[in-house]
C-alpha cells in the first residue's frame, strides 16, 4: 500500500502509486532527466523494472528492491533509455510470476 500523501511505496525503491498503478522511474546519473520505465499493476512488478534500470546505470554500490534475483534480471545492451525500456518489461514479468526467493506467485 503506498504511503498517504507522496504515493511512494513503504518497502521498495523507485516506484509511487498513481491512479490504482504502479509506476517506476529512474533519474540518470550526473543529469536531471528522468528516464520513464513504465506503469505496472504490482508494486513488484515496478520494483523489478527499477532493479534492472538501476543496475543498467549505476552498477556498482547499488540498492536493490531483490537483491536475491540479480542474476536472472535481464541486462540492456547499452546505457540507453531506449534500451532499458526494452529491458524493463521483461523484469517485471519475471516479478508477475516469482517473488523475491524465485518461489511462484498465486496472482
């Protein structure tokens, strides 16, 4: 459940409530644009899209919302927006069927 005023999320990183959504973005680095990683029904699903955003960009001394899931998030061929938003999807599908442990969800 997001929290009352600001509609992020209590638990996970990059991601707020909006409109009964989930949404996830993610600012690039040393720069003030924001690259838009799309609107998901789960917080989860949005979670895991800005896994995969974050480790695009950042990749070193990053937090993750599953840390336990590193290995089986798909990798952008470059640092593009355009390539992490091809990406991102793939991720959040991988959080509609699997939680955090990789255990299958009943959604």
């Amino acid at each position: 459940m997001a929290s009352s005023s600001s509609g992020k999320h209590p638990r996970y990183r990059g991601i707020r409530c909006r409109g009964g959504k989930w949404v996830s973005e993610i600012r690039e680095p040393r720069k003030t644009k924001r690259i838009w990683l799309g609107t998901f029904p789960t917080p989860e699903m949005a979670a895991a899209a800005y896994d995969v955003a974050v480790l695009a960009l950042k990749r070193e001394d990053v937090v993750l919302n599953f840390p336990g899931s590193i290995k089986s998030y798909p990798v952008p061929a470059s640092m593009s927006a355009l390539d992490i938003r091809a990406v991102v999807s793939v991720a959040g599908e991988f959080a509609s069927d699997s939680g955090p442990r990789g255990r299958r969800r009943g959604w």
